[in-house]
C-alpha cells in the first residue's frame, strides 16, 4: 500500500506509536454534507464606471436628471436606469421644492462616492460543507472532497456513524459559520444571518486510517486519521465518541485475517516463524541506529551493528513482515525475480490500479521472468477480475503468462519469487491490497524463505488439488526453469 503517498512529508512519525504495532493502512472516507443553505449576506461590489460618473455629477451639484445626461453626454435612458437603482439603494434623495424636484447624495451615497464600493444586503444560497460525525461547519480543501462515484471507482474504508446527523439550520446557528469558507469562497461577500437549508447532499472527506494494537493487550488498540498528510486528532476523538471502532468486530476481523494465513502453512513451518516481538525489536533497534548521527570514530561500528541486523532480518527463515515492510518491499522484490514467478491470487486489482499492476507484469516478461496467475476458477471470481483476466491474454497471447484456475479454496493469497521466498497474505496478494478496502483487520503478511520450505508449503496449499498444470506444476516439485 503506498502508505508514505498519502502521509505527507513525514511519514514515519504517522507509522509509528510507542508500545503499538501497525495491524492495518487503510484509504478511508468521512462522510461530510454539502449543504445549501439560505442566508443574509453583505455584497461589497465596485460601483460601474457609468454609475461612479453619475454620482460624481450630482455630487458637484448637477442636480437634474436630464442635466447629469447632458453633462455626461450619455443617453437619458441610461441614466435614468442608473438613478433609479440609486434612489432604490437609497444613495440618492430626492429634494422636492414647489417648482421642481433636485437631487442629492444621501449620507450612505457620500461614503459610496468617497469608496467606490457598493454594499447590499441580499439573501442568496451557499454551499457550506457539514461534517458528518460532529454537525458543525468545516472548511475543506476542495481535492480532498470525494463524491459516492469517486467511492465506487475507489473502495475506502467508510467511518460512518450509527445515523446520519439531522440538519436543521436557522438564525441561532449563525455564529457556527463564521470563519467557515464556503465551498466556493466570495471575498467580497460577507455573511450576516443564516436562515435555513435547502438542500443536503452526502458526500465524504479523504482521509487516511490506520490501526494499532499494543505490543503487551491485543485488546487495546488506538486509530489514528491523518487528513491531507496531517494527524487530525478532532477527528480521532470523534470515532472514539461514535464508538466506530467497536462497531467494526475487530477483534473477530484480526483474528481471521491471522487464521487465513495460517491455514496455508504446514505445522513446522509455523512452530519456525520468529515471535513478533523479537522482530519488531530488531526493526525498531534498526531504525534507531539509522537515525544516530556517529563520530567518524563510531561509524564503522555503527555500520557493522546495523548490518547484522538487516542480515538477521532478511535471513529470518519464516517471519512477519510489518506493514511498512510489506508497503517497502513486495514490488520490489518482485521486479527483482528472475527464473520464475507464482502468483496465487483469492482476488485481482480492483479496476483502477491495473494500469500499475499490468506494468509489473510486462516489466517482468520483458526481463524473461515467466509468471504463473492462478486464481480460483471463473465462475468464482468477480466481473472486473474476468475482465483482467481476458485483458492479460489478449495482451500476452504468445505466452509468458501460464493462467490457472487452481488456487486453493480459501481467501489467502501468495507470491512465489524464484522457488526459494514466498510471502503469503491475508487476503489479495500484493502489499496494498492485501485485505479488503472497505474493513479493518491484520495486513501483515508472512514470508517463508528456503527452498524446501517454500516447496512445502506450496505442496500443502494443493493437496486438494492434484491436477495442476504448467509451471505452477514446476514451482510445487522445485524443478529448474530451462533457460
């Protein structure tokens, strides 16, 4: 998952929480509510050039109609048009004597003529937006606004409340708005009195979600949004209050996303997987040194602490990868592969991320990396997942690609990278979809190195199904591609 993408200039502070680990990254949505609202404002416009010269007119004391017309040389009709808004704007009197009628600037009309600046009090509509966990008024950048299509060409995880708020605006609630922009901002525009809704539409703020559980209580755990690459603790209060997090089964979720993961390995490649703890305190020691500043009189030894550690990381027969590890490292070590891939996928890239993935893909075949896709059979798999698969053929009909419909019944996914790593997920088989986009769970995959081991897991994983075909075959006995 391109985590860091949306975290801002300084993402590992965001990743990481004293005394927790990261169980889950998530692209979320919190509902806001664009709403029309009627409201009193104070309009401040320049005056018109016509209209500057009429009320510089009367103001050196052309005090007739047909006088400012002549004194102007512009058309009485215009004039009239001008003098008439004037006196309904009230910057202009009327001084009626026996013989005829003058006119003057009223006091309002001596400042206008001084500013050039008309102020009006009208009632218009404007679109404020609503924020949908707390009721009150929120300025928005306007990129970080998704619409329900933007959600369905892509899946977020929805922090929705129980019930939608009822909004009933009025007078009362004007002081609310003040300092709110709207969502298309007038400076001239000043906002006097709201007088009530007319319209609500649902819409939802990007956002970005992610999950911990403490190192000591699995029971205990902490989410943290992050809005435009910013820690919005408003926000975190808000869920906590809702109760979201209690709503989502989590516990029930985490322990399924581990189950599914386990069930693909062989007993002794489990009782084989390092604790979680004693890798977290590598990680954790590792980044510590990196950040260390040495004399040059402690740098080599500094050099030589922090390279054991990355050897006993990368050594590590059977381990969990933490989520910033998955995000780091899958494309990059697939892109590495060389005699062949096996991906064992329960579920494709949504439509939206294709383009990438078919990039990864055709990047291996250029380099002469042979891929086997395997998937469960099609009647199981969704439109869009059909689809790809039709694109891929017909993209690389001459092969490269060995399709398979013999993934293991069950929701895990797996990559196989040369016969000697594989890293098995919890759900899609690629870091950022590793579960699905639209619920909470343990992201963290595990990755199994060694040849045998790699092999039997495999062999596990299609026991019940015997009829393999190809170079999932190849892979499943450990036979060498021929080059």
């Amino acid at each position: 998952m391109d985590v860091e993408g949306r975290l801002g200039a300084n993402p590992d502070v965001l990743l990481r929480r004293d005394g927790f680990r990261l169980l889950s990254a998530r692209s979320a949505a919190i509902p806001i509510w664009r709403t029309v609202v009627r409201c009193r404002v104070l309009k401040r416009s320049p005056v018109s050039t016509f209209t500057e010269f009429v009320l510089r007119a009367i103001s050196v004391g052309v005090e007739r109609a047909e006088d400012v017309a002549r004194f102007l040389n512009v058309p009485d009709r215009l004039v009239d048009a001008i003098i008439a808004d004037l006196l309904f704007d009230r910057y202009l009197t009327v001084n009626a004597t026996a013989d005829e009628a003058v006119l003057q600037l009223s006091p309002t009309g001596k400042t206008l003529v001084s500013t050039l600046v008309q102020e009006r009090v009208i009632e218009r509509t404007v679109a404020y937006l609503i924020d949908g966990l707390s009721g009150e008024p929120v300025s928005v950048k306007r990129d970080l606004v998704l619409t329900a299509d933007d959600l369905d060409d892509d899946p977020r995880l929805i922090l929705n409340p129980d019930s939608d708020i009822d909004i009933d605006l009025g007078p009362d609630d004007t002081a609310r708005f003040l300092g709110v922009d709207p969502v298309r901002s007038e400076r001239e525009s000043t906002l006097l009195s709201v007088l009530g809704v007319e319209s609500t539409t649902k819409q939802y703020l990007a956002a970005t979600a992610l999950l911990f559980e403490s190192e000591t209580d699995p029971q205990d755990r902490y989410l943290r949004v992050c809005i435009d690459g910013r820690q919005d603790e408003r926000i975190e209060t808000l869920v906590r209050e809702h109760g979201l997090l209690d709503s989502m089964r989590l516990t029930h979720r985490i322990d399924e996303d581990r189950r599914r993961v386990d069930r693909l390995l062989p007993e002794e490649v489990l009782e084989a997987r390092a604790p979680d703890a004693l890798i977290e305190d590598a990680l954790e020691e590792l980044r510590r040194l990196t950040s260390i500043t040495a004399e040059n009189r402690n740098e080599n030894a500094l050099d030589a602490r922090r390279s054991k550690i990355r050897t006993q990381l990368a050594t590590a027969p059977v381990r969990r990868l933490s989520v910033i590890e998955a995000a780091e490292d899958s494309e990059v070590s697939l892109l590495a592969a060389e005699q062949g891939v096996l991906i064992s996928a329960s579920r494709l890239w949504p439509a939206h991320r294709a383009e990438h993935f078919v990039a990864v893909i055709r990047q291996l075949l250029r380099a002469g990396c042979p891929i086997t896709l395997e998937t469960p059979p099609r009647q199981q798999l969704s439109k869009t997942d059909v689809a790809t698969l039709d694109r891929l053929s017909g993209e690389f009909p001459d092969g490269g690609i060995e399709f398979s419909d013999t993934k293991p019944a069950h929701e895990a996914s797996f990559i196989v990278i040369d016969q000697t790593s594989m890293t098995v997920f919890p759900g899609g088989p690629f870091a950022e979809l590793a579960t699905l986009s639209d619920r909470f769970g343990d992201d963290r995959p595990t990755i199994v190195r060694g040849a045998e081991r790699v092999q039997a897991v495999i062999a596990a994983a299609h026991a019940a199904a015997p009829t393999m075909r190809g170079r999932t075959a190849e892979l499943s006995r450990g036979t060498p591609r021929l080059n």
